[in-house]
C-alpha cells in the first residue's frame, strides 16, 4: 500500500513538472539585448495548436502601437491584442520542442518560422525565429510571468 502511494504521489510531482515544461501560460518577452523587457505575451493551447497574444507592451511609448508595415489582415491592427504566434504544434519526435507555425514581428510587419523550446523547468522559453532552416534565425529567452 505504502508502494502504490509513493507511486503515486511521484506521478503527481512528474505531471505538474511536465505541466510547466510547455509554452502554455503568460510570458515576459526580453529584447536581443537579453535585459530589456518588451512585452507580455500569452501562449494558449487550442486543442493542441498554440498561438500567443500581446497582452501588454511595457514601453509607454509604444502603448498605442499599430502593426502599420504588417501585410496581412493584422495591417494597422493594435499591437496589444495582437496574435503574433500561430499554428504552433508539438513536434511529434522532440517533445521538448514546437513548431511548424509562425512568428510575427510588429516592429517590422514580417513573419518568420518559430520553433519554441521550454527551458530551466519551465521557467523560460527559448523562442526562435527563422527563415528557412532553424540555423538562420535568432533566439529569444522569454521568461514566465505566471
């Protein structure tokens, strides 16, 4: 009986620990600079694809921003509000890792491949964006916030 508790009780800690360990929740975007905080922007699972919403941008002057270089449907949009992750899927070989969707930049209205890692338990996510193959692009850490 002691055996099926203990069993039990570390199946719980495993699920919680892997429950963190997915883009799923609320994130603090940090410039390439790796110190300036941009955003916030929070990552659902719609019935296993994610997409990621601005919720907040932290400079007061970019507050009222509008994607006015955007060549899509998001063209002169708000940027707070906005979906910039898309068709995000679990990769059916590395479970760490998602991808197959895209990345908007509203800075400069282009989209870019993502491939999203969770990293130090969950506690940040490594988000990449790339052209072509993921070795022509460039890293973000962004850091949970919830």
């Amino acid at each position: 009986m002691k055996t099926f508790f203990a069993a039990a009780a570390l199946s719980l800690i495993a699920n919680l620990a892997s429950a963190q360990a997915t883009p799923v929740g609320l994130w603090k975007t940090i410039d390439d600079d790796g110190k300036t905080e941009k955003s916030l922007v929070r990552i659902s699972d719609n019935g296993g694809v994610f997409t990621g919403v601005i919720e907040k941008i932290f400079d007061p002057a970019k507050q009222d921003a509008k994607c006015d270089k955007c060549s899509d449907d998001r063209k002169d949009k708000p940027v707070v509000g906005m979906t910039i992750l898309k068709g995000i899927k679990q990769d059916s070989d590395d479970k760490g890792l998602w991808g197959g969707g895209e990345i908007l930049d509203p800075n400069n209205g282009k989209t870019y491949k993502a491939r999203l890692k969770p990293i130090d338990g969950g506690k940040k996510l490594e988000m990449r964006g790339y052209v072509g193959a993921p070795m022509f692009g460039r890293t973000q850490t962004w850091v949970r916030a919830e």
